[in-house]
C-alpha cells in the first residue's frame, strides 16, 4: 500500500466544517474505499495541521482601450480608425524600393533631381527642360507599366511597399473593429478578420495580413497562416453566416505555412475544411486578389462567387521559381515559367477564373494606395449589388456553377476517332519562301499588263484570276523585302514584341492602355520610315512597291473604262494632232525667240501671247466641234478661284520640293542618273526607278491633304453648276451631239491637255 508524503491541507470557516467535494471522493489506489480522505489521514498519519494561505500579485498595466476608447482623439494621427485596431500607422515612411525593370525610370528622375538642383543653385531658368524631362519621365513610366512581362507583374505583387489588408480596409471602410482568435489553439496574426461598414452596410472582412517592414513581418509570419488562422476565419464565416454579413476576402500570401508544427496541427484539414464551408455558406462572398495568392493557402479563403483581382496581382498554384527549377533544373527559368503559367490578372480573366480586372495607377499599388483603395472599394459594392439580387438557392448554385465550369469540360460530347490518337493539334509544315528576281517580276507584270490592255480593248473577258494572283504575289514579296529590311536594321524584335503587344492589347477593356499602344505602333513606324532607306534591300523594296501600284492601277482601268474615257482619249489625241501642225509649231517656235531676245519690250511680248491663245483656243474649239462637243464659257469669278487654287497647289509642291529631305532625294536622283549614264545596269535602273517613286510618293502626299480634296471637290461643283446653267440658257447647245453622251469642255480649266 503505498504511502502519503504530504499533509493534508486545513481550511478554516465554514469549509472546515462541512464536507468538501474531495472529502466525498473514493480513493482506490490507497487500497480503502468508502472512507474519507480527511478521516483517513487522521487514523493514518496523525500529521501535524500546518495552516498556510495563497496570494497572487497582478502586475499593473496601462488599460487596453479597446475596440473603442470612451473619448476618442479625433486629432490623433491616423484618424478615428486607429483606435479599432493596434495596427497603426508607421512613424516612419518606408524606404523607397526600386526593382530592376524600374532602373530606367529612375535614371530619368535623378536627371530631374539634377536639373532642379542646379537651378536651385545658379538661379538659372530651367523650367523647360524641367518640364521637358517630367514629360518624358511621364511617357516611359507610362510605356513600362502598360507592357509589364508577366514576370515584371510577379515583382510588383511582392514589393515590400505594396499596400496590405488593412491599410485598405482602413481606407474603405467607416468602421471596423477585429476579431481575435480562434477558440482552439492562438490568435494567428497573418489572418485578420473583422467587422466594418461600407456605406452604413455592415461586412465581414478577412483577408492575409503581410508586414510594412521587417519587424512586422516576423511578426505576421510573412503573411503565411498556419492552422489556426484559417480556423479563425472559418468561425467567422460561421458567424457571418449567422447574423447575415456578406463576407469580404482579401488574398495576399505566399502560400500556407508549411513548417512541421503546422503539419502536425492539422494544415491541409484546415484548408479543407475552409473550401467545404465556403460552398455552403448563404451570404454573398467576394474576394480580391491584392498581391500575390499562393496554392491553397490563397483558396482557402478564396472559394467566393466572384473572384476580382488587382491589376498587377498574380494567382498561381505554384511560384514561378518553383514551377521553373520543376520543370527547367533551375529557379532562372522563371519568366519563362510564369509566362506558360498564366498567372496574370487579364490571362486568368479569359480563362474565366477570375471575374474581373481591378485597375492600378501607374507604378503599381504603392504608388498611390488610396486611390487603389477606392477602386476595390467601388468593385466591391457593384459586386455585392449584384449578388444581393439573388435568393440563396440561386446563390448557392453560382457560387458552385463559378468553379463547376473551369476547364470547359463537357460531358456526353462525342470526340472524333482521329482525335482520340493524338490530341494535339499538329503543326503546318513552314514552306520556305522563295524569292523571284527582279527581272521575272518585270517580265510577268509587263505581260499582265498587256492582257489587261488588249482585253479593255477588245470585248474579251480581262484576266481576273492572273491579276489577283500577281497582285498577291507582289504582296508577298513586298512582306518579304519588308522582314528583311527589319532584320538588316536590328528592328524585327522591336516589331516582334509590338506585335505581341497588340494581340494581347485586342482583349484588353482599358481604352488607356490601348491608346498606348496606338502610340507605341505609330512611334515604331516613324523610327523604321526614317532608317528605312539605309537597308540594303530598299532599292529592290521600293520597286516591287511601285509595281504593285501600277499594276493596281491598270487592274482598274478596264472597270473604270466608259464611253468619257474614251472621248478623253480621243480628244487628248486630236489637240496633239493639233499641236503638231507645222503652222502651229512655226508660231510656237518664233514666239519663243522674241521672248528669247526682246527682254525689254514685256507688253509686245505678253500681247503677242495673249493673241497666239486666242488663235490656238479658236483653233482647238474646232477640234472639240468636230467630235460633237461645245465649249461652255465660265464666270470670271470661278477662273479667278481655279487660278487661286493652282497657284496654292503649286507653292504646296514647291515647298514640298525644297524641303531638306526631298531635296536631298532629288540630288541624289541627279547624281545616279549621271553616274549610270544612257546604259544603265539593272541595279541602277531599279534604284532610279525606286527613287523617282518615292519622289512621286511623297510629292502626292503632300497635295493630297483632306483640305485640298475638299475645295477641289468644292470648286468642281461650283464649275458644273455654271456649265449647266449656260447649256440650259442656250438650247442649241445641246442640239449639235451626234449621239454621244454630251461633254461640256473648259478650256480655260482643262490645262491639262496643254
């Protein structure tokens, strides 16, 4: 029988002399039953009474002032909120973190900074080139950070200075107060939960809490939860549940903690239990992907009915570095690897993973949180509208039907044979191209353009089909001669990522962003035009581009052709008839030398001028009568508007021709037609060939402006209206056709056949 070492304990008062509750226990390991252990010890041991008593010493501490102080400071810095919560704000500014795609940018703002400087210091006038560097700054800034790379995107979710849950809960809400603990274990500081109030409407928000500098981050376990986070939001989702809030979820962690003593405590059967609770929850759920969300320790939270993710957010099962050293043997595959994830806000926004796109001012989140905070702000209350209209049964199933329908799997369908072999869909086979020489394109397009002509003079059918293959053809080669003229010049990947940028910018709902790259392609074509002509293709460009508009051209003629081309011809050919007469040219020929030598008598001269015209306009209106036409004479005033017009396209062309670029392409033109001579080589005659293009390009461009079009159109209709009125007051006008359709010819404004 084993035996008792202490004494028993005496009681004084009222306990001593009544029974206590251990006085009624039956001890068996002493080997008596029904005796009580007071008695027992007395028969026993026959101990001495040693009375002794207990004190307990409460350290003094300030009151905790919490959730809510009687008189709240309302001066205090941060405002009123920072009584809710001991998460207050820093006391000092977080130190500035540049990331190496931002390296750049900052070399611009150090320029700045410079300038500044010196100004400040010199009392000199810098305000332009201040202004002239902001704007710049303003441009690259706004270039970097609507074409980030996935990769780019990953680095700006993780940035030490992002905003964390609660610096925007505090900024959105009008009161919020934090809910502690779990009931089972501890108060895991990297989940926090909470009650606030959006526009007087209450909310249960909880959402990954990382740290503003290192301190806290150790502090909150560098937002990775363990167990008892994600059961201290599964009983606030029991509560939410209970008294009817809609739930908010803000996603920003690394993944779930994945030490021994989280594994041990049940890690995987928390996030398990999280993802079952959450379908069957009856309020509305929203999430929002703040930074990055990691695996299942991002879903445990995140099993909503409407998944939105911030612009520069990432959501993925596994880190880019993890899937890169999987896969490539090594974590420097990462852009690689978070390229094929796709982790991306607007990637899994197609894959109808996430809902939507919350926007980011340029420079990401940290760069102005507030405003970040009220566009989740404004997401938040469309989407909790939205669902508010649903009745629970209607709620359930789009919470469920949301992640039913990810993958696009569908059952019942059918799959081809041919299918079910292989997969994956295969390859084209690339067909190298060939390219044609100059000289087969001359001969194939000269022979086409000769059909086309004996067919627009014959009745016979023109040859469509031929055409349109040549057409395509050229095309072609023009493609060709365009992606080896990149080449040589260092632009294809310049070109290569524009493009890629435009494919993406195609689904992008952001019209800023897609103004940008408006910009940028505009940019690219400026920078290729200017640098275009030192490729060593460019004569060879340039003359497959000059046959391809001729040739198009001609396609046009014989749709265009009627019965007034062919009086224009026929006209064309009689005034040249005209101009041939022996008579005429004697005239012509001593009229120029008076000019020649009498340069004093002008008013003979210009007399004698102006009697040839009159002689040549008699001469040509017999022309024109004997192929059934009248000459129709027009008002002064619209003479006097037509002189008005050529004089203005003329001093156009002129400036167009002395401007310091054309200019130096027509001397150029001069010096390689006096190197090559009256026999040139087939290299020469294709660069004269190409050049001369190019001059006809830009002079046609440049009197090609919508506004000349306009008074040319204008004044055309003003010509027409006077025609019609003078054939309409004289009736026998009309009356001298020989059925031709009638044609009313100016000789003052038709200079052309001059």
């Amino acid at each position: 029988m084993a035996s008792m070492t202490q004494s028993p304990v005496s009681f004084t008062g009222n306990m001593a002399s009544k029974p206590t509750a251990s006085d009624l226990l039956r001890s068996s390991s002493n080997g008596v039953c029904g005796v009580p252990l007071k008695v027992l010890g007395k028969a026993q041991f026959g101990a001495k009474r040693r009375d002794f008593t207990i004190t307990a010493k409460v350290r003094k501490v300030k009151k905790h002032e919490y959730p809510w102080p009687e008189d709240p400071d309302l001066n205090v810095k941060g405002g009123v909120l920072s009584h809710l919560s001991p998460f207050k704000p820093l006391k000092e500014k977080p130190k500035p973190v540049t990331l190496d795609f931002e390296k750049p940018l900052m070399d611009l703002q150090k320029k700045i900074i410079d300038v500044q400087k010196m100004a400040n210091e010199t009392g000199l006038d810098f305000s332009d080139q201040i202004i002239s560097l902001e704007n710049k700054y303003q441009q690259a800034l706004k270039d970097l950070y609507t074409h980030l790379t996935p990769i780019q995107r990953v680095n700006i979710a993780r940035h030490p200075n992002r905003p964390t849950f609660l610096d925007h809960v505090f900024n959105i809400t009008e009161k919020f107060v934090e809910l502690h603990g779990d009931r089972a274990g501890y108060d895991d500081p990297a989940i926090v939960t909470g009650l606030g109030t959006i526009n007087g409407r209450s909310y249960m928000f909880m959402g990954h809490q990382k740290g503003r500098n290192t301190k806290e981050n150790i502090q909150r376990n560098f937002g990775m939860p363990t167990p008892h986070g994600y059961r201290k939001a599964l009983r606030m989702m029991y509560y939410a549940d209970h008294h009817g809030f809609p739930i908010v979820t803000f996603i920003d962690t690394p993944g779930a903690y994945a030490d021994l003593k989280s594994e041990e405590l049940g890690q995987g059967e928390a996030i398990a239990q999280n993802l079952r609770t959450m379908f069957g929850l009856k309020v509305p759920i929203v999430s929002i992907v703040m930074g990055e969300g990691g695996s299942g320790g991002a879903l445990a939270i995140g099993c909503a009915n409407k998944l939105l993710m911030l612009e520069n957010a990432v959501f993925y099962v596994a880190s880019p570095e993890a899937c890169a050293a999987i896969l490539w043997k090594t974590a420097k595959a990462s852009p690689k690897a978070a390229e094929k994830l796709k982790i991306t806000a607007t990637e899994l926004t197609k894959l109808q993973i996430a809902d939507g796109v919350i926007p980011e001012p340029l420079g990401g989140a940290h760069a102005d949180s507030y405003w970040t905070s009220q566009q989740i702000k404004t997401a938040i209350v469309e989407s909790m509208d939205e669902l508010a209209k649903m009745d629970t049964e209607t709620l359930l199933k789009h919470r469920a039907q949301k992640f039913r329908k990810l993958g696009g799997f569908q059952e019942g369908v059918p799959i081809d044979p041919k299918r079910k072999v292989n997969m994956k869909k295969k390859e084209e086979p690339i067909v190298p191209f060939s390219k044609t020489s100059e000289t087969e394109l001359r001969d194939e397009v000269e022979k086409l353009k000769l059909q086309i002509l004996e067919a627009s003079k014959s009745s016979a059918e023109h040859p469509e089909t031929g055409l349109k293959e040549m057409i395509a053809k050229l095309e072609r080669e023009i493609d060709y001669e365009y992606d080896e003229a990149a080449k040589a010049l260092g632009m294809e990947d310049k070109i290569l990522m524009v493009r890629e940028e435009v494919a993406k910018g195609r689904n992008l709902t952001d019209q800023l962003a897609n103004h940008a790259v408006k910009e940028k392609i505009e940019q690219l074509k400026e920078e290729f035009n200017k640098i275009l002509p030192s490729a060593p293709n460019y004569p060879s460009l340039m003359y497959k581009l000059h046959m391809l508009e001729e040739l198009s051209k001609t396609s046009n003629l014989p749709k265009k052709s009627t019965n007034k081309d062919e009086l224009k011809l026929e006209i064309n050919k009689r005034f040249s008839e005209l101009m041939d007469r022996p008579d005429v040219k004697q005239k012509i020929e001593t009229l120029k030398a008076e000019i020649t030598s009498n340069t004093d008598s002008e008013p003979e001269i210009n007399e004698k001028v102006s009697q040839l015209r009159e002689e040549l306009e008699s001469e040509f209106k017999t022309v024109l009568k004997s192929v059934g036409l009248q000459v129709v004479p027009t008002k002064p005033e619209a003479l006097q508007k037509v002189e008005t017009f050529y004089e203005e396209v003329n001093m156009i062309i002129d400036d167009v021709v002395n401007s310091s670029d054309l200019k130096e392409r027509i001397e150029l033109l001069k010096t390689m037609v006096e190197k090559a001579g009256n026999a040139p080589d087939e290299d020469s005659k294709s660069k004269i060939q190409a050049l001369v293009a190019e001059i006809k390009q830009s002079i046609t461009e440049a009197i090609s402006s919508p506004e000349l079009k306009e008074r040319h159109e204008r004044l055309s209709a003003e010509i027409s209206e006077d025609v019609k009125s003078a054939v309409g007051s004289n009736g026998s006008l009309g009356k001298e056709n020989t059925g031709d359709p009638q044609v009313t010819v100016n000789v003052e404004t038709n200079r052309s056949f001059v």
